[in-house]
C-alpha cells in the first residue's frame, strides 16, 4: 500500500494549512516526511527552497506536535518547555525569557511547577505547544492536536491555536479529518485522498467549487443525482434529465449534452418550499433537532432520502409524514462528469 503517491504540495510562508481527508488518507505520513520522521522513496522536500530530504529531522527545524501530546511525566511545565532549549545549549538568559514569553502565550503561567498528571486536556494541549514553539521552528506540524479534546474545549482552542500561530509568524501544517475545524481555522484547505492532493483552495473556495463529488460530500455534506445533460455552456443553466425523468438544474458547465453526469447540492443549500417552485418533492421521514438547525430526511420517490438544513426557528412546521416541495440556489449546485468507478466508489472514505 502507498501512503503518499506523488504527493506535490506547496506551503507559503506564514500560511496557517490544514491537511484535510480521511483516515488513511497519508496525512500523517506526509507531516512525518516533512519532519523527517519517515524517508520518501522519491522526491524531494524543500524548506526556503533548501533541498532537506535527507536531513536528519534535528537539522530540519520543522516540529512535529502529536495529538498525543507526548509530554515527559516526570516533568513540570516548565520544564517541559525548557528541554528542547537545553538541549540545544541555549544560554540560560534566553532560555528564562523564553520561558516567562511562553507560559504568558500559553496562559500556563500560575501552573509552570505542575506536571502533567495535573493538568486538564486543554492545559496539556497548550502545554505541548509552548514546548514546540520553544524551539524557534521555521515549520510547526500539527498531527490532528486537538483530537483528543472535549467538543467545547476543541472549538475553543481552534481560535486560540491559530491566533498564537499568526501572532507569532509562524508556518503551519495542521491535519485533520474535521471539515469543521478545517473550515475555521486554514488559510488555505488541501483536501488529500489515497495519498494524493486532490485540491488546494481557499475554505469557501474548496466548500463553493469542489473539484470531485468526493470533496463535495467530505467538505460540507451533499445530495447527488446522476443524469443527462440536456442543455449546458458558458453563461447557461446546466440542465439534466435525471434517471427518473425529472428535470434537475445546477450552474453553468462545459460538459457536453448528452454526456452522463452527477450533480452535487449542499444539504445547506436546500430549501423547502411550496410544490408549485418545487424541484422535487417528497415525504419527511425523519427529523433531528440539532441546536441551532433542524435536519430533514425527505424520501424522494425514485431517488431516496435527501437531506435538507433548515432554522431551528422552524421546527413546529413541519413534521414526520409530511409532504414538502424542494428547491435550490441553482448557482450552488456543481456538476461533474460521471466517475469512472461509479458514484458509491467515488464516494467512498476508507
């Protein structure tokens, strides 16, 4: 199996990354080789344009943080910290200023003599950063850090992350299977599958203009059809006859008439709406109150269940068993040549 297969990635400088894809995608894999941790069999990996490919990782000054955090037990805060520096034969002047900077930036200054076994999540979690950032790191790699954390807690620390990483200038990699927390915190998104970049954008621009039904349904949940093109072209409505002879709409394309094709609408991007500007209309067979929005199953008859996102302002009005009309923005639905391997297997995340 190959865990990172012809992988070509570019970071900036100051730019805040996050490496997006499933389990088993070669996210890990890919921090590991920029570290050092792990030698490619071909390729190079360049820092400010210097070939480091088979450098060892201490002549590197790319710091990988871990999701398990790794801190020594028998270790305080501080020193914790400190150990990098030391070993490095950092005068100790510079090594105390560090210090006082770190657990400030941390907000870890009142526990700088707990150890570990003392400390919440969160704190370890900062913790650990202080400890990387102590080495003055050129690239900080983040291994999906805020995994093991309560959802609180993690949503907090997504702000807090990447605000210390802007305040200090740094160049991140940060990899995570949460769209979520991709989606807040990147500068830019580069969405990885089976060891390949399948693409690099900008968080709206990989959620508004997927490349593949694949980073459709991975970055922000859609609802397929698959049909014939009827009428498309620049400027042009795209218009599909789907399987079931219903005519669907979504934004212009290029691909030919006649040509098989899937078009993927974000469950977001649905509205429900009365059967005279209905698209499609089906029955609710399920809904789920989920805070701040309530999600709709609707069984569409030929095409099966479509998700729907509506306000929480508007979950007395609708009800299991209803019949609803549905619709869209037509210029948020995306339209892609029909897979080669089928739709399920395009789709699929193991």
């Amino acid at each position: 199996m190959v865990a990172a297969d012809g992988l070509d990635l570019v970071v900036e400088n100051g730019e805040y990354l996050c490496l997006l894809g499933p389990t088993g995608a070669g996210k890990t894999t890919a921090l590991r080789i920029i570290a050092g941790l792990t030698a490619p069999d071909s390729g190079q990996v360049l820092l400010d344009s210097r070939n480091v490919t088979r450098l060892e990782p201490e002549k590197r000054n790319a710091v990988l943080l871990s999701q398990s955090y790794s801190l020594f037990p028998t270790m305080t805060v501080a020193q914790n910290i400190m150990f990098g520096p030391e070993i490095r034969g950092v005068p100790e002047e510079d090594r105390k200023r560090t210090l006082i900077e770190l657990l400030d930036l941390v907000r870890l200054t009142k526990r700088a003599d707990a150890y570990p076994r003392e400390l919440s999540g969160g704190m370890q979690q900062r913790n650990a950063l202080a400890r990387a950032l102590a080495t003055n790191p050129d690239v900080l790699l983040l291994d999906e850090p805020l995994r093991a954390l309560d959802a609180r807690l993690r949503i907090d620390l997504r702000y807090e992350l990447r605000s210390m990483a802007k305040a200090l200038g740094l160049t991140v990699i940060h990899v995570t299977h949460d769209q979520d927390e991709a989606l807040v915190m990147a500068d830019r998104i580069a969405v990885i599958r089976d060891g390949r970049i399948v693409q690099v954008g900008t968080p709206r621009e990989v959620f508004d203009n997927p490349a593949s039904p694949f980073v459709a349904n991975f970055v922000g949940q859609s609802n397929f059809f698959t049909g014939t093109v009827l009428c498309s072209g620049h400027g042009r409505t795209t218009t599909v006859n789907d399987e079931e002879g219903r005519i669907v709409f979504a934004r212009p394309s290029t691909l030919p008439v006649d040509s098989r094709v899937v078009v993927a609408i974000k469950v977001g991007s649905t509205r429900v709406v009365k059967k005279s500007d209905a698209f499609l209309t089906g029955t609710v067979e399920r809904t789920l109150f989920e805070g701040r929005i309530v999600h709709l199953d609707v069984d569409v008859p030929g095409l099966g269940r479509y998700s729907v996102k509506l306000p929480a302002s508007r979950k007395d009005q609708i009800a299991v068993g209803d019949e609803v009309g549905l619709n869209w923005n037509v210029q948020k639905a995306s339209v892609f040549a029909y897979p080669d391997g089928g739709l399920e297997k395009e789709l699929r995340v193991d």
